[in-house]
C-alpha cells in the first residue's frame, strides 16, 4: 500500500446489508462519497471513524489505522483515531458561547500538536461576529459553521462529514458553500464528505466515489467521473461536465469575460465578481452541446469548439445517445437523438464541432 493519501478496504454486514470496497484515495483536498440513499456511505463513514466493526485494512498518509500492525483486535479504537466526525446534526454545546464551544476541543489538543490555530479556524468559517452568540441565537448554517470549527480544532488527519447541509434551507445551503470551499482550498488534510446531491458534489469535490449496494462502482478525479458515460452522472437529465478555467478577458461593451481552460476557451456571462485572473468552476450540460461536421458562424451561438469523438454510448432512452468527445485532454458529453448520430454517421476518432448553447460558473 502507498505511504501517501488514504487506504482503505472494508468487508462488513449490518443486518441484510453488506459492505464490501476498496479505496486509493487522495492524501487531501475533498473526496465526496456520492450516491442513492441506502447504498453504504454513512456505513463506509463509520468503519473508517471505528464506530462500525468491520474486517479490514486502513491507513491514513502513512498512518496505520486498522490492519495487522494497528492493535489488538486489528484496528485502534475510535478515540485513538485522529480524526473529526460532523454529523447532520451540529449537537453544540447548549450553554456554552461559541467561543467556548470552539475552545472545548481546542485546549484538548496539546500545544505541540495544533495543526489548526483557533483565528484559521474562525477566519475560514466566518466566525468572528458570533464568537459571543449562543447557541440558540444562531442560524442552522451558523451553527453547522461553527460545529465543522469545532471538529479543525482538535486538528484531526482526517475529516468526515455526514451529510452537513442536509438540514438546512436552500439560501442557508447556498450560504455556507464558500466556506466549505475555503476548507478544500486551504486544509493539508483529507476531507471526506456524504452527498447525494449532485450540485454539491459538482462545486465542492476534488476526488470523488461512487457507490451503489455496498460497492464501489467508480472512483476517480470528479472531472473524469462525471464525463464517464456508464455512470449515474451520465444518466441523469442534467449530465454534464465540470471544467477549471480561469478568467482572462472582460469584455465590458458586451457584458461577456473570456474564460480558459486545458482545451481551449469559453464566453460567458461577465457577472460584477468575476475578476480577470480568477479561477472559476464551470458546467457545460450534455443537452446544451450539439454537433455539427463543420464550423458554422453564421449564427448565434457563440462558443465553438473542435473536438474528437472518443465514445458514442445508448442514453436513458432509445430514442437517445450520448457522445463523449475531447477537446485537447478535456472530455465533454453531448447528448443527441439517435436519428441525428445515425445521420451524421458519429463515430469514434471523428472531429466534429461542439456548438455550446449554455455555460454556467458552478456556485
């Protein structure tokens, strides 16, 4: 097994339901754990904290958790495992003042041993106007931002969250998104989130793992997962792709900016806080792609693009197909009608351009 990022293989049975997968994940940034409910992310959350007995082997950048090596009985205990746990429900401490909430785990931790000083932490959440507050008097995405400071203080190597947002309203969601960014951008240590909400997964996750009945179906970047063509993401009616790409022009006369990415470039809309230089993420959807075997600029859309067709693949129906085509290394997906592969004759290693109706900054 590698010394870096994490290991981890896990065989267990909890009623009628087994677990059985095999993980190489990345030593940091966010890994999501996407899929319906019921298919074993919360119990593969649970092997990895020690709070499910389970046959197996972990390490963490090195680190032995559970295998031959670890202890008696194959596995440390969960209050050897350095790691925080964020459940749905933030359980804060209700007499206690944020700040005193905050600091509960943080004097636990000898001084030596911090990782994550108690101003990272407040900065990173956006904490500094409710170090005061109680509990009560806080919103469900305050309280949830201050229970994710809690859990960096006692400066784990590891963090799992358990379906964070899923309590919280649209706005309140929308709210703490930022922050979670702020965490995957600038944590050294690995993250892994519980989502089965696609628009979480498409603006928060690095790394990302799909499960369905206890297994692992696929594991991988998110940008290659979500452009693969026999996976959930590739059937869904909002199927598409995620691109890094960093802002380089503005053109104010016509409210559009320029945006780059590995494959080439894209236009979209110049909103007041795109800023030239900024990275940004991007959703190009499989259904706002069509195709043509030559380059048309005589008419409205604007962003077009040569590609080579690298798969054509059946859709959800079949009267649909889906085509997976690279621009440069850069897949994209284009969901077309069968009639219209049939009669442009798509195939593999054919060039073809992408006229691309719709772009959409991921937030």
């Amino acid at each position: 097994m590698a010394a870096t990022g994490i290991q981890a293989r896990f065989a267990c049975k909890v009623g009628e339901f087994a677990l059985d997968v095999d993980l190489d994940l990345p030593g940091s940034g966010l890994t999501a754990l996407f899929g319906h409910s019921g298919c074993g992310k919360t119990t593969l959350l649970r092997c990895m904290a020690g709070l499910q007995t389970a046959k197996g082997i972990m390490r963490v950048n090195g680190d032995e958790w559970q295998g031959e090596q670890a202890g008696r009985g194959g596995g440390r205990p969960v209050h050897q495992r350095p790691l925080a746990y964020v459940f749905q429900e933030t359980s804060l401490f209700p007499h206690l003042s944020v700040k005193r909430n905050l600091m509960y785990g943080y004097r636990r931790v000898p001084q030596s041993e911090r990782q994550i000083s108690f101003d990272q932490a407040v900065e990173w959440l956006g904490l500094s106007q409710l170090l005061t507050r109680m509990p009560a008097k806080l919103s469900g995405g305050e309280r949830q931002r201050v229970a994710i400071a809690r859990a960096l203080l006692t400066s784990p190597r590891l963090l799992l969250m358990d379906e964070p947002l899923s309590a919280l309203d649209r706005n309140s969601k929308q709210n703490i998104m930022p922050y979670l960014e702020a965490l995957r951008d600038n944590l050294a240590i690995p993250m892994l989130y519980v989502s089965h909400s696609t628009a979480e997964v498409a603006r928060l996750a690095d790394h990302i793992v799909m499960m369905d009945k206890g297994r692992v179906v696929a594991q991988g970047p998110l940008q290659e997962i979500m452009a693969r063509t026999d996976q959930p993401f590739g059937r869904e009616d909002d199927a598409g792709v995620i691109l890094e790409a960093r802002i380089s022009q503005r053109d104010d006369l016509w409210h559009l900016c320029r945006a780059d990415f590995a494959g080439g470039q894209l236009w979209l809309r110049a909103d007041d806080h795109l800023l030239t230089g900024q990275n940004v993420r991007l959703q190009v959807l499989a259904k706002d792609i069509s195709l043509a075997t030559s380059q048309h600029t005589d008419q409205s859309i604007q962003n077009l693009l040569l590609a080579t067709v690298d798969e054509v693949a059946p859709d959800t129906s079949p009267g649909t197909s889906m085509v997976r085509l690279l621009a440069g290394r850069t897949p994209f997906l284009s969901r077309l009608t069968t009639r219209s592969v049939h009669t442009l004759a798509i195939e593999p290693g054919q060039q073809m351009w992408m006229q691309i109706k719709s772009v959409a900054i991921v937030d």
